[in-house]
C-alpha cells in the first residue's frame, strides 16, 4: 500500500512538473484527487485495510494528498501568474503612436467675430439686445427719418413680406428704435444688436441677400463726436491690433446728423498703399454718426436733454477683412472643408 501511495505521489508530482495548461491540471487533479480519483479509491478502501495499518497508511495518504494539492496550486498560482502577463502584453498601449483625430464642431466664423465684439462692448457696459428679423415697415424705415417715398430707401432694397407694412428687416438699426422706445426717454443707453439682415441684392463677392450686421447704440447727456471715435478707437484696436488707426469721414445716413463712414489704417500695408486698402491706406468698416434729433424725438427722447451716437458694422465685411476671406458667400456655404479652413485660420 505504501508503494502504491508513494507511487501515486511520484506520478502525480512529475505529470505537474511537465503539464502546460490548465486544462491538463484540471485532468490531473480530477484523475488523483477527484471522486474516482486514485487517493479517494485508496481512502474508501480504508476500511480493508488491516486495523493496525490504518492509521499509519492514513497519515500517509493524508500527506500525499497535500504534497500533491500544494503542487497543484502552485502550478495553478503559475498558470494565472503567465495569463496575467500575456493579457498585460496583449494590451500594452503605444504612447507613440500617433492619435486618432476626434472631430469635433466649431462656432462658425461669424459667430466667432460676433462674439468677440460682443465681449469688448460688454467690458464696456453696453447690453447685448436682441430684435425681430420680421419687422414692421415704421421701425425699419420711418421712425429712422426715412419717411415712406424717401429717396434713402432705395439703397435697402427691401423684402417686403405685407403690402408696404412688414417686411425682413433691411438693417439692424430698427432695434435702436425698440431699444429707445422701451426705455421710456428718461434712461441712459449702451446697447448693441448683432443679427441678420435681408435685402434684393444679387449674390455676388461682396453681395449677399442674408448678411450680419452689428448695430450699436449709446444715448445719454453730454455726448459729442468724440465719444464715438474713442469707442471705435478701442474697438478697432482690440480687433486689429495696438497699432490700428482710426479715421472718420464725413458720410450721409438718413438717422443720423453728423454722418461719418469709420475707417481703420489697412493693417497689410500699414498705410502704404495694396491691393486690400485700393491704395489709400484705409479700410472703411462701419456707418456711425451722432443720432439724428427727429430719431430720438420719435423714440420719446428729448433731443435737447439727450444726446447719442450709433453705428452699425457688417459682420461678413470684419471677419473678411480679418480672415483674408475673399468672397462673403463662403460664409453660408455648408461645405465643412470651408469651415475648418476657418478653424485653422484661427490657430
Ligand atoms: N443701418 C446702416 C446700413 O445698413 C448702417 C448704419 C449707419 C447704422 C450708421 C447706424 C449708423 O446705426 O449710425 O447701411
């Protein structure tokens, strides 16, 4: 009996050193210490073994038995050792592997722009107010000074929805209106409007039906000429630059009295004179002018108590002129190759 336990061991012990895979420890285990096992068939015979013998065979089977369980979890200790690894191998990540582009979406071009002004006007307290793009004929147009018949429409070309009553607004100004008429005369106000604008224009570069503008508006007591071109100032050169000028020529809009067209040095030549500034050295970025009495007496502000100054920029034009874009219909395209020439443009 001894010999055969002893055999039992040796087998068993040998069969672990050289399996290789858990399956083969499984057979082993199952072929020695499962329920037809050789150690169980040895312990149910037990009781044919003489009385003297028994407890010295049974020590010994009890022995053999943990000598081959212990080697069985070591090996198995092995195997989930050699499994980890290889899963560890397997899922090693390469840090210098280049990375997969994750696309992800932009603010377009304009909004961007917008935003930006938006953010200068507001450090400077101004509100950023929003209007109708379906408006009535008498904010867009008469109580602007541009009385119905008046020659000054004309260069609005204008989508008239209703008879002459409602149309798409052919500028931003009417919110200047609004803004007034809802401040009730006897307040102070820093407003501006970025939105859409809609007028008859053929499609071409420089031209197109839908287009942006940012109007602006500022009324109080006490404000001349000057106060506007120290905002265009800082305006233009928080978007182009420390060493921008600025210039005002005398120009002609019918809601307000002095008129001016703003300009700003040409930021590619310097003032040199190229092909951007047509060799003047100046680039014209917005309309502006001190508002027209007849405009603040129609919005319920006494002209002789209040004063204020407006403009309006066209959106397109400024981020044309700060993007190199060279035709405004890119800006509606939905090509998104166009778009994220714009997103690199941004850097
Ligand atoms: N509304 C004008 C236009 O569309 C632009 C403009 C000029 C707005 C002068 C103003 C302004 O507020 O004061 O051509």
């Amino acid at each position: 009996m001894k010999e055969r336990l002893l055999e039992i061991k040796q087998k068993a012990l040998e069969q672990l050193q050289n399996v290789a895979t858990s399956q083969g420890l499984n057979e082993i285990r199952v072929s020695v210490l499962g329920k037809q096992g050789q150690l169980t068939s040895i312990l149910r015979g037990m009781r044919d073994i003489p009385a003297e013998e028994r407890a010295t065979v049974g020590a010994l089977v009890n022995e053999v038995r943990n000598v081959i369980e212990n080697a069985i979890k070591e090996k198995e200790e092995y195997f989930a050792q050699k499994a980890l690894e290889a899963k560890l191998a397997n899922e090693q990540v390469d840090v210098t592997l280049p990375a997969t582009e994750i696309r992800t979406g932009a603010p377009s071009i304009l909004e961007h722009i917008v935003e930006e002004i938006e953010e200068v006007f507001m450090s400077m307290g101004y509100d950023v107010v929003d209007g109708p793009e379906i408006e009535e004929d008498k904010y867009n147009f008469e109580l602007l000074n541009i009385p119905k018949g008046h020659p000054a429409r004309d260069a609005q070309d204008t989508f008239y929805i209703e008879d002459e009553k409602v149309l798409l607004r052919s500028q931003t100004s009417p919110v200047q209106v609004r803004t007034m008429l809802a401040a009730g005369g006897d307040k102070p106000i820093r407003m501006i409007c970025p939105g859409k604008t809609y007028r008859r224009d053929a499609d071409d570069a420089t031209h197109s039906h839908q287009f942006m503008q940012i109007e602006g508006l500022l009324v109080d007591k006490n404000i001349s000429l000057s106060n506007l071109k120290g905002t265009f100032d800082v305006i233009a050169k928080r978007l182009f630059g420390e060493g921008c000028e600025t210039r005002f020529r005398p120009s002609y809009y019918q809601f307000t009295e002095p008129s001016v067209e703003t300009d700003i040095s040409c930021f590619v030549c310097k003032g040199k004179g190229c092909s951007l500034c047509k060799n003047s050295g100046w680039i014209t970025v917005s309309g502006a002018g001190m508002v027209h009495p007849n405009v603040l007496r129609n919005c319920g502000y006494d002209p002789d108590v209040w004063t204020g100054f407006a403009f309006g920029f066209g959106a397109e034009r400024l981020a044309m002129l700060k993007y190199g874009i060279s035709d405004i219909r890119k800006f509606y395209l939905t090509d998104l190759r166009e778009t994220n020439v714009f997103d690199r443009r941004e850097g």
